[in-house]
C-alpha cells in the first residue's frame, strides 16, 4: 500500500491524474490548511515507514485552521503512532494465516477475499493492513490464475475484491479480472470493498459504472465512509449514479476517538448515507494494528455509542457494532 504510484503520464484518465498528484508531503498539507508548521516539529511523524498520501480533493474537504478537523486526523502521521500499546499487534485480524494462494484470504466458510493490488489512494493511519507485507505479494494482479483455482476447487460462492483498494486498478484490468471470475461456475455474489468514491470520486466514471454488468447477481460496493464531512459533492453525486445504475451500496465504518466518537455524527452519518441510496452496514471496534491506539475507544464507550444511536434512529439506520477477532468464524458483535 505504501509503494509509490506511477507520476502522471500523457493518456491518463483525469481520475489518475488526481491520483497521481495525491499530496504526500506533511508540511505542504499543512501549508494548504494555514496551520503552523510548529506542528511538523511538535505532532508529527514526518519519516514514518506508513507515508502521507492524500488526495487533493479529499483535503479540500477539511477545515482550514483546524488542527483537529476529523479528517485531518485520519490522515495526517503522528508521533503518537511510535508508541507502543499491548495488544497492538502488525496483522490484527489474522491475514497471514489465512492465506491460501496468491493474494487470497479466506477466513469464513464459502467466503473468501482477493487482494488484488497493494495501491491505495489515502493512506489512512488506523489501516489493520498498514503493516501488510506486499512486497511477498508483488505481481498480485498477474498472478489471479492459481487464486482462482483456488476458488474453483473451494466452491466459494461469495467472493470480496479488496487490497490496498481494488479501484486504483484501471477499468482494463478490472474487466479483464471480471471476466476470468466468469469462469467461476460457483460464486454467486462479487462486493468490490473501495474507499475511492468518497477519496477520489472521479475515480466513479461511466466506464466503471457499466462494469457491474459483469458481476454475478447484482453489483454490490461496499464503501468506507467515518465522517459526514466526507460526504462532500463529487462524493454525493458519484454514490447517486451508482445508486442510478443499480449497483447495491453498503457503508463501513470504524469507530475512531477524536474522528466519530459522537452519537449525533454517527447518527448524522447513517441519516446522509440514506439519503444517497448507501444502506449504513458495520460500525468496526478499531482492529488493533500496531501504530493506531490513540485512536481506540474501550468496548464500553462503543456500546454506549451504538445504545445512544438506537435511542436516536429507526433500527434500519443503525449499523452493526462488531469486532473482527482472528479464527472466528464471523464478525463478532459487540
């Protein structure tokens, strides 16, 4: 996820250009912003392994001045992420040893996820795969053959296509893997699981859009949205031609102190979501990867979260509090 993407080159469509041009310097963040460079020295991780990557549309979206804007906080490295907490562990959710073939998890019975590249467009800093190594990975999206052998021979009938984020592959490759999944006489439902929309909204082109008739069953995108500031216009009018076109939208979200801890922008959240056509799905406890624990709030404080937005929202509005806990076979509720 941390290696560097392709600069822009004559033929790029404008969604890789802006993903190209992604800022990934802290102090040109925070000049954008009007803050105080005096953060870069007191706040700021400035050589963390885990760079700053932004994209400059998404950083439009935050409050100038404020050194606290939610997301700001999402993105910006810190030198709290050096310290250390127990618990706080590389692969939190048990990737490793759920690898089956090239890029190919599976945890849940007749589930199953691909990761199909290594790229993403925002580093987020609570990521449970910021530690992933893709470096053992490398070549992901030329070496589908022996993971969808895997498939064939598992009978897996619902397959999620993540990463890194699986929409910073071009519509060519995309089509070229929704093709080969074809061949998949067993799998029934495809989720692309992307932070794109809401990150790099032109990244929801019509070209893309028209890939969901490649999907078995009805074309399902799982978006990761924490905040309603993320919600900005692009983002709102990219969910709106999805929602348009028939593709099925759920949102995700992390529970993130300092981000959402907030009965009433969670509930703010699920109420816009709605609106846009995106079904509010899994409120996640932090999986505990090593750099994020200054962002964890304690079991107690989701509970009372999610009873407060129970008293708020009609049930159907309210997402689910669970925890991924390694080895089980589910997401756990908490």
């Amino acid at each position: 996820m941390s290696s560097p993407l392709a600069h822009c080159i004559s033929g790029q469509s404008p969604w890789q250009q802006a993903l190209a041009e992604a800022i990934t310097c802290p102090s040109e963040l925070l000049h954008l912003l009007r803050l105080p460079q005096q953060l870069l020295r007191d706040r700021v991780w400035t050589d963390s392994a885990f760079p700053l990557r932004v994209p400059r549309g998404y950083a439009a979206l935050m409050r100038p001045a404020d050194p606290d804007d939610p997301l700001l906080r999402q993105v910006l490295p810190l030198q709290a992420e050096k310290l250390h907490r127990a618990g706080f562990v590389s692969d939190p959710v048990g990737d490793g040893p759920a690898l089956r073939a090239q890029g190919l998890l599976q945890k849940y019975p007749g589930r199953a996820l691909l990761i199909t590249t290594g790229a993403c467009a925002i580093h987020c800093r609570y990521c449970f795969r910021r530690h992933f190594p893709y470096q053992t990975q490398q070549g992901l999206a030329d070496r589908w053959r022996s993971s969808l052998e895997q498939l064939r021979q598992d009978a897996t009938a619902e397959l999620v296509l993540s990463g890194g984020d699986p929409l910073t592959l071009s519509n060519a490759r995309l089509r070229d893997l929704l093709l080969a999944l074809q061949g998949l006489p067993d799998l029934r439902r495809l989720r692309l699981h992307s932070r794109l929309p809401l990150v790099l909204p032109e990244r929801i082109d019509s070209e893309f859009i028209e890939l969901g008739g490649l999907m078995p069953g009805r074309p399902i995108l799982v978006i990761h949205c924490n905040h309603p500031q993320e919600l900005g216009e692009a983002a709102r009018s990219a969910l709106q031609r999805l929602q348009r076109a028939g593709w099925v939208l759920y949102n995700q979200s992390v529970l993130l102190r300092g981000v959402n801890d907030s009965a009433a922008t969670l509930a703010e959240l699920s109420e816009r979501l709605f609106d846009l056509g995106v079904q509010p799905y899994y409120l996640h406890q932090l999986d505990p990867v090593q750099g994020a624990a200054h962002f964890a709030l304690s079991d107690e404080q989701a509970r009372r979260l999610q009873r407060q937005l129970l008293g708020r929202l009609p049930g159907y509005l309210v997402p689910r509090l669970v925890r991924e806990i390694p080895g089980e076979m589910s997401k756990t509720p908490l």
